[in-house]
C-alpha cells in the first residue's frame, strides 16, 4: 500500500459546470430575490419591475469572454462579481459600463444600489434556489462583497429621513 506524500501539494479538480445550468442558477437566485422584495411589502408594478431591469441590464450588459460559449462572449454572473479576487475589477467594468452610456448620475446611483442591494441578499443567503442544501459557495467557490464606500458612497439622499412635527403657531 503506498503512502500519501504530504509535502505534494493537494490538487483539486475543477468541475465544469455547464453554461445553462450557471445561468438557470444565477437567475433563480434573482428571482428569489424578487420574490423577497415582494414578501417584503415592495409593489410589484413599481419595485420590483425596475429591480429586474437594472439587474438585467447590469449583468447582461458586462459581457466576459468565455471560449467555451457558443458566442465566444457571455453575460456575467453574481458569483463572478462576487468572487474576492476577480470581482473588483469587475465592478470596475460595470461603472465604466455605466459612464459609457450616459446615464444621469442619479439612474447611475439607482443601478449601484440596486445591485449592492442584490450582492448583500446573496452574501446573506448563497444557497442555490432548487438545489438540495447546496451553496453558490460549495459549487462556484468564496463569495465577498466587492463594493467599497468608494465604489458607492452614502449619500445625503440615500439616508433615511427623520419624520419632522410640525408645530402650528395655535397650538398651546
């Protein structure tokens, strides 16, 4: 019987996950986030609908090479952006993708928020909707949150506000 060497390195194979099952995960987890903006008390007409649109259009918009892909490109994924070492850098594209199409500052700040809001739901809960117990974590790897107070700053705007009394002069 031969003995494991322990100073060789542990080498991991790498799965291959089909592109159609990455992409049947990634959209059930934003569905799952809908349907939580919606248990929440967020209108459906309002809320939600423009959540789906921005995600939509942040994450099909950030297209990443990809040689295994019939089109030789495709959209990115949660995960990819929430991957601790390459996912700054996408974020990175993703304003730059931003500033390219002219959006005012304010639909800008309402895209960024809106996927933060996203990235902070999946952190808390990385499973895959439909799996049996599995995590984004135990099938496509670390998760962390690539946004910084650089990246989106609270602004004046985004704080709650405080309810103000009104005081009429009448009143004793």
């Amino acid at each position: 019987m031969e003995s494991l060497n322990p100073t060789l390195p542990c080498i991991q194979q790498l799965q291959i996950i089909p592109w159609e099952e990455q992409l049947q995960d990634h959209n059930l987890k934003i569905e799952e986030y809908l349907n939580n903006l919606v248990f929440r008390g967020c209108t459906y007409e309002t809320t939600v609908r423009s959540a789906r649109v921005r995600l939509k259009r942040l994450f099909d918009g950030l297209q990443l090479e990809a040689p295994n892909h019939p089109r030789g490109r495709r959209q990115m994924l949660v995960w990819e952006l929430l991957d601790p070492e390459r996912g700054p850098s996408r974020l990175g594209l993703l304003t730059s993708l931003l500033l390219q199409e002219n959006l005012a500052h304010g639909t800008r700040r309402e895209y960024m928020r809106e996927l933060r809001g996203f990235c902070d739901y999946v952190l808390a809960k990385p499973n895959i909707p439909g799996s049996s117990e599995l995590t984004i974590i135990e099938k496509y790897g670390p998760i962390a949150l690539t946004f910084t107070k650089y990246d989106l700053p609270v602004h004046a705007n985004d704080r709650p506000t405080k309810p103000r009394l009104r005081f009429s002069a009448g009143i004793t």
